[in-house]
C-alpha cells in the first residue's frame, strides 16, 4: 500500500458527499498530493499562509483510487525547506472517498504557521474537536444573540460565547491574556491546574487553582479568570481534561493575545 497526503478545507470536506475535485483538477489537469507530513507543512506554509478556514489532512490509499498517481516533480516549484530531488504525487482524476482512509488535523501556532499534523485522539473525536493556536483542541459551541459595543474592543461583540476546551497528556495551554472575563467549568477527565499570572507586560505565576472532580481534596469546577490576566493550563495526570470556557464579551481572537515572544500579538488572528 500508499498512502499520500491531502490538504483540504474541514467545513469543505464535511458538506461534500461525492469525489473529490478541487480546482486544480480543472486548471491543471490533477490532484495536489504530498508525499509525508513534513512536506505537506512545508507546502501549507508556503502556499497556504492566508487561509484562515480549519484544514483538515486527507490520509489517501492510492490503491483505491481510479485515477493514475504519477510522482513528479513540485508544480510550479518546491516549498522552502523541500529538497530539489523530492517528487510528488499528483492525482489524475477525481479522488473517490472511499480511497480516504484517515482524517488529520492541521494545527497552527499563534503566528498561524502550520506547526504540526496531528491524529485526533477518542475524546477529541466524539467531541469533535479541532486544533486551537494556545494548545489543546476546542470547538465553539455557543453564541449569545445579543450584541453590543462595549468600551475598550475594537468592535461589536457577542454579549458571551461558550467553547469546549480539551488538553490531553503532554499539552498545555500557553501563556495568554483576553480582553475579557473567561471562566473556566470542569466537565470531565483529569483534573487541570489553571495558573494566573498577573496583569503586567509579561506573565508572573503567582496563584495556582486545580479545576476537577474530587472537590473534597480542594479542587474547584469553576474558575474565575479576569479580563487581562495571564494565564496557562495544563493537566496533572495521564488523562485528558474537559472543561467549557464561557467568556462575556464574547471571545474573538483580536482579544487574544500570547506572551511577548512566544507567538500572536494582540489583532492577529488564528
């Protein structure tokens, strides 16, 4: 068997339900393929930089596909970070879905580089959440009908919004500030210590509050954090943690902004 790599627009993929047929198959006669994942970030971030849309990574088996794979060279050039040598898979016709395999996820920094390829892992899935730039895997859930023009944002905002959060073993939610109140409700999983860091210029740990189950021991299901408080997260054992983020203003990612250093300054978007 091979397998090659797809990249295509998540909400694109979901709503289709017959072959696929990007535009390049009209304009320049086959598919767009990548022969393994460090070449496909290369290519997204080469050629993708301003699609702002989730994107998801098709996994193909070229054996189930009708159309002729010929591995040739990059059309019109390679990638920086490509070797010259390096051929890809391009796809003569209609890729059937039933050559598509797997489903991965394209995850961004908070600059918006494509950082990395990732499986999504049991709870991810039932849940069906996707990548989010400050680590973890999310999915906005709710919105209030009400708007308003609060002092102080660029703009109109949603009165509140309300989002899934997600942070399996290993990942944190890095160091970042909102423009609004965010609080934080344990749903399930593992406990998760949410760590404040002050209000300056740059994030000071100076209060640690762990959000899970086991209330008796001292952990809490909701916090509290303020409008333009550092803060990260990360989870205290081997399982994944849930939570809901419920935020008034409603979240937009120009009230978002990473450490100084680490990523997206404030008015940049994800």
């Amino acid at each position: 068997m091979n397998y090659v790599l797809h990249m295509t627009d998540l909400r694109e993929w979901r709503r289709g339900e017959g072959d696929l047929e990007p535009d390049s198959l009209h304009t320049q006669g086959f598919v767009h393929a990548s022969p393994d994942e460090s070449t496909l970030l290369a290519v997204a971030n080469a050629f993708y930089s301003d699609v702002r849309a989730p994107q998801a990574v098709l996994v193909i088996d070229t054996g189930l596909l009708d159309a002729e794979v010929r591995w040739e060279e990059p059309n019109p050039q390679p990638p920086p970070g490509v070797p010259p040598d390096v051929l890809f898979p391009h796809i003569y016709g209609p890729v059937r879905r039933k050559a598509v395999i797997g489903v991965r996820y394209l995850r961004r920094d908070p600059d918006g580089v494509y950082s990395a390829v990732q499986h999504r892992g049991a709870v991810a899935e039932e849940l069906d959440l996707i990548p989010h730039p400050e680590g973890g895997w999310y999915r906005s859930t709710w919105r209030s009908r009400h708007t308003l023009r609060p002092e102080g944002y660029p703009g109109e905002r949603d009165a509140a919004s309300g989002t899934l959060f997600m942070l399996g073993p290993g990942e944190e939610s890095r160091w970042h500030r909102l423009r609004s109140d965010e609080m934080w409700v344990f749903n399930r999983g593992g406990p998760v210590e949410l760590v404040y860091g002050g209000t300056g210029e740059r994030p000071v740990a100076d209060t640690r509050i762990t959000l899970g189950p086991h209330i008796e021991a001292g952990q809490v299901v909701q916090a509290l954090v303020p409008a333009g408080t550092w803060q990260s997260a990360h989870p205290l054992t081997g399982s994944e943690g849930v939570v809901s983020l419920f935020v008034s203003p409603g979240f937009e990612f120009e009230d978002f902004e990473v450490e100084p250093g680490e990523g997206m300054d404030r008015g940049t978007r994800a």
